[in-house]
C-alpha cells in the first residue's frame, strides 16, 4: 500500500515541517480463531523522515566519490 500525506501537527515531540511524503508500506497479518496472533511490516521510515525534512538525506561515503 502506499501511504502519503502532509506533516500538519507535532509528531513524537517534532514540530510540524508543512512537508509532504509518499512511502511504500507492506504489512502482513496472520489470524488464528479469529484472533491477530502476528503482525509484519516493511515500511521505508528514512525515506520518509528524509522526505519531511525531519532528517538530512544521507551523504555520499568518501570510497564513493570519483577520483
């Protein structure tokens, strides 16, 4: 699924950046006599702090840049 949407209010203590994201997410449930008994997820959280500008994109590593 794709999950998207606007930072509009404070978040885990952080100030609202006005910023949009959009991310991928997988989640997986396993349900046994109908009760929630495992939950998986993959969700891109960098991309998406990146994104919102609560974080800096990580730099280039050194051994990465040409010669």
């Amino acid at each position: 699924m794709r999950a998207s949407g606007t930072m509009q209010g404070e978040m885990f203590g952080i100030a609202p950046t006005g910023k949009s994201f959009s991310a991928e997410h997988v989640h997986r449930h396993r349900v046994v006599d109908g009760k929630l008994v495992e939950r998986w997820a993959v969700r891109d959280d960098l991309g998406t702090l990146i994104q919102l500008g609560i974080i800096d994109p990580p730099g280039r590593f050194e051994a990465d840049s040409p010669d």
